[in-house]
C-alpha cells in the first residue's frame, strides 16, 4: 500500500478522514493523494480553462486552491508526502477516475456516522465510490482522530469469490497487527445449520496462513443487523466486507450491505471489491 487518496470537502468530516490516512501512510511509507472536486455546469468549462473567466467562479476556485494548500500544511502531515489535485467533474466520478488514473491502493473517505452521509463527499457520493471503486475504500466516522484495529471484524460467506479480496484484506489486517474476527452472519433468509457454516469457514481459511483469528456464526434478522450487532457485542474497531461493485450483491451481501453499513454503523468500515 503505497498510494492513499482521500478526497475532501473540507469539512470536519474530510478532515477525520486525512487524520485517519496521516496515520496509514506513517505506517505503510506511503503518499497521500489529497483531491477536491468542484462540480461546474459543462458550459462552464471555457470560462474556468479560456484565459478569461467569471469572475465569481474564478474567486471560489483560488479559494479553493488556497484552502488545499491550507490542508496541505496541517501539522498531522509533516513527513508525508502529499499531492494535492483540484479538478472539476461530479464528486464521485472524479474520484473514481483519479483513483484509477494514479494506481491508488486505498481511499479514505469521511462520513457522518449513524446519523446517515449528507453533504458533497458524502451519501451519494460516498455509496457510489464504496460501490463501484476497484481500490478498498476506508469510510471513517466524524471525530474519529485515530484507527484502532486490533478487533477487525471481516464479514462473508466465505465464497470462492472472496478470496482475492481476502488476501487484500489481510495486508491492511498485518498493517495493523489486527485480531481478525472471521464471522459468518446467518439469517431466516439465508439459513445454514452451524455444522455447514464451520465447514465452508473451515474450507476457506485453508488456503491461508492465519494466525490471529477467530471464527463466529451468529444469527440474526438481517445481515446488516447482525454484523453490526456482532460488532458491537466484541467491541470491534474495524469491519470489513467485500461488495461485488454493482447495487445488487449477490450470495451474502444481497441488497446493498456495504452500502447500509457505511451509513448506519458506528464503526469505521472498509470494503473490498470482490
């Protein structure tokens, strides 16, 4: 991991969110790719790159680029190396473009916890980036000033699907030296006797040289539910999860799991493209 993009709107929740990378890239020796995006109608693109311009728009855009190298300064960054982008396209296409235009390993983005994602970076935005980016993508609560990973619940059903993503997972997993809690969620819908479920963690874990881990079925009403109802019964720090970056996800993850979980749980959640 070597390249970490943390898109900003400035806000306190952006803000978390760099807080959050600062501390990744001192672990991991990597940079920090801090990008704004500002959202222009398209006929207003001459004025921003013609040799003249609106006036207004030109004003907020020096602001804009002011405040980056602002951010760029902020103490918690001293001995990381950053560049900063400001580039005009709607929010959540733009990070995904630079995401893979730059070969980012990581994105780091801020939310609003349990209350739901609003503002520029956050709702839409923030879904459709957690949904559709090929780099994980590490959604950070307001206020959070420091990633504690040492309980990190990795939830799946253990598919033959999920095994890249899992290697991926268990590099930001030995980042953190982390205790992985390996947890099966099994619902009315998508019922499995214990015997079964042990036997497919069992079968996947095989291929894999673990060694901090534990394994868990528990049982409830939904997979949202229980994942967060899970997480919170051992205190976790972390919860990871695979999407398979369309609005439907198939075998474990139906409807939109990730996507529920980076706006309803108070844990911090990393999601990996399967």
């Amino acid at each position: 991991m070597k390249r970490i993009l943390v898109p900003t709107d400035f806000s306190s929740h952006a803000e978390s969110a760099l807080k959050i990378a600062a501390q990744i890239a001192k672990k991991s020796n990597s940079e920090i790719f801090l990008l704004h995006m500002i959202e222009v109608p398209s006929q207003m693109n001459d004025a921003i790159t013609g040799a003249t311009g609106i006036p207004e728009t030109m004003l907020f855009i020096q602001k804009a680029k002011e405040t980056l190298q602002k951010t760029k300064e902020k103490e918690f960054l001293k001995d990381i190396q950053i560049t900063e982008q400001l580039n005009f396209e709607r929010a959540h296409e733009g990070i995904l473009s630079f995401s893979i235009k730059n070969k980012i390993d990581l994105i780091v983005m801020g939310s609003h916890g349990v209350s739901g994602i609003e503002e520029i970076l956050i709702g839409s935005n923030t879904e459709k980036v957690v949904r559709l980016s090929d780099a994980p993508v590490l959604v950070i609560k307001k206020n959070t000033t420091e990633l504690k990973a040492e309980n990190f619940v990795f939830a799946s059903d253990f598919s033959k699907e999920t095994k890249k993503p899992f290697k991926k997972m268990l590099e930001f997993a030995t980042l953190f030296d982390a205790k992985l809690h390996l947890t099966m969620i099994c619902t009315p819908n998508s019922f499995k006797t214990t015997a079964l479920s042990e036997k497919i963690i069992s079968d996947f874990i095989a291929d894999f040289d673990l060694k901090n881990y534990t394994t868990h079925i528990y049982n409830d009403v939904n997979i949202e539910k229980g994942i967060i109802n899970f997480s919170n019964k051992i205190d976790a720090d972390l919860i990871g999860l695979c999407t398979h970056g369309r609005t439907g996800m198939a075998h474990f993850f139906t409807g939109s799991i990730s996507e529920d979980l980076v706006n309803h749980a108070a844990k911090p959640v990393i999601t990996f493209k399967i």
